[in-house]
C-alpha cells in the first residue's frame, strides 16, 4: 500500500501543477501588493481561491502564518504587505475599494523584473538562490554552452515540466506572448 507521506506529495504536486494551468489569466484586484499577493498565492493556490474565501483580517493572517510554517517563501515584511491588502481588498465584512495601481510592485522601470513579476516568475525563482524552484542563475550555468539553450529554454518555460529541477512542477506559461517570452529566456541566459 501506499504510505501517507507519498500520497500528500503527489497530491501537493499535482494541486501545483493544476494551480499554474488554471491560474494562468487571472489577476487579483489591482492594488497595494495585488502583485506581491499574487506571486506568493499562485505558488500553491489558483487566485480563484482568493476571492471565494472573503476573510477577516485575523483570519487572513492566521491563513498567511499557515502558508509560511509549510514553507512558502515569504520575509515577515512581505506577510504585512499581503496582510493588508487582502484585508483592504478580499474581506468579507465590507466591498472592496476600487481598483488602484499597485504601488507596492517590484521591478521599477525594469521590463523584464515587470514581466517576472507579471508572470509570478518570482514567486519560485530568484537570481541568486533557490526559493521554490532554482535560481536564475542555476538556470544559466545549466544551460551555459548550449548553443540550443534559448530554444529549450522557452519551450520549458512556455509548457512547464517537471523532474528536472526536483519534484515541485513549474506550470505552464501558455499566455505568455512570444516577444516577452524571448526576453525573458534572453535575461535568465544572461545570469551567469
């Protein structure tokens, strides 16, 4: 028979990957940390689950200190940020303002950290060290020499896979237009 243990990493895996294919065009309310909420929550979570849960404030942090003890990559900082905005914008006690510019986003003037974090790639990646999934530059140095890298590099990213890196699948990235695509797998082959 199967033990537990087995059973909850498949079914973590499986939840992931369906997360990341169902989740693919949507987008929570913009606001104050809309992308930061988006990029954590889209790790595990379709952002559907956001807005059907409708919580409290205490309930939103007693979900986000759930989230981080099962090892959601998430600084104590970032937890305030998403705290008040679901708070502000998905409690169940009072509407929601009307949408807003997310403030809060990161990237600056940069296209390609916009496009990251449009894409919730730096929910599981970072340049430097491995979050969920490797790092930027892990990536780089594994494809560092292959002249087919940006070839393969897209087709990864455009369909998602899974074993390559670990166990965890990276979901597919169907919507993204072909220009940002390139640009992206240009970026990452740059980190070296």
């Amino acid at each position: 028979m199967f033990r537990p243990e087995a059973i909850r990493a498949v079914t973590l895996v499986a939840a992931l990957f369906c997360a990341g294919a169902l989740a693919q065009d949507e987008r929570l309310i913009s606001g104050p940390g809309s992308t930061l909420t988006e990029n954590k929550c889209k790790i595990c979570h379709e952002l559907q689950h956001i807005g059907r849960a409708q919580l409290s404030p205490g309930e939103w942090a007693d979900n986000l200190r759930n989230m981080k003890e099962r090892g959601t990559p998430m600084t104590d900082e970032e937890m305030r940020a998403i705290l008040e905005y679901l708070s502000v914008y998905y409690n169940r006690d009072k509407p929601a303002p009307a949408p807003s510019p997310d403030t809060l986003a990161a990237g600056g003037d940069d296209p390609v950290q916009k496009l990251l974090d449009a894409n919730a790639c730096n929910g599981c990646h970072s340049v430097d060290k491995r979050v969920v999934g490797p790092s930027f530059r892990e990536v780089a140095a594994k494809y560092a020499g292959d002249r087919d890298a940006p070839a393969r590099l897209a087709a990864k990213i455009r369909v998602g896979g899974q074993g390559a890196w670990g166990p965890v699948p990276m979901p597919p990235n169907s919507a993204l237009q072909e220009t940002d695509l390139r640009r992206i797998t240009a970026w990452v082959l740059d980190r070296k």
